[in-house]
C-alpha cells in the first residue's frame, strides 16, 4: 500500500491503470484482487493510509514549543509533503 500510494500521488490517479500498477509493484493482478475489490477501493484504502499518516505525524509534533514555532513546523511539512505530491493527483480527486 505504501507504494501503491506513491505511485498515486506521483503519477495521478487517472494515470494508474491496473496495468501500470501491477508492474510498477512488481505483482500479479490477482494479487491485487485477493486483497481489494478494484483499484477504486485500494485508492479508498490508500487514502485512509495516508490521511493516518499525516495525522499520526501531526499529533507527534512537540506541544512544549511556543505556537508560533509549531506552527511554522506544520506549515514546513504541509510544503514538502505538497512539494512531492503532482498536481495532476489533486486534478483528478476532484
């Protein structure tokens, strides 16, 4: 799933195909079957993967800091994580 997420954020979501998406990970489809209905829901899964992840992360910020300081250390990682992030994923969510 952690690869399965960056090639989405990478490459877009339109862009995976089941195709490219299995020989980018390096498995069969039906391995991709065993464990997901479609690709739609190993996006949906994907997704809860990485919003758990971002929030996982946001909560382990240290909270003794002044405001101002964890508030410019949000803002650091809200930019190098939309920095790795293609337009075209956001594109097409919507």
């Amino acid at each position: 799933m952690q690869k399965s997420l960056k090639l989405f954020l990478k490459h877009g979501i339109r862009e995976m195909s089941n195709l490219k998406l299995v020989e980018w990970l390096g498995i069969s489809t039906k391995t991709v079957y065993k464990y997901f209905k479609n690709r739609e829901e190993l996006l949906e899964q994907v997704l809860h993967l990485y919003h758990k992840e971002q929030y996982e992360m946001l909560e382990n910020l240290s909270v003794e800091q002044n405001a101002a300081c964890l508030f410019f250390d949000v803002w650091q990682i809200a930019v190098e994580t939309e920095y790795k992030i293609k337009k075209v994923y956001y594109d097409d969510l919507h």
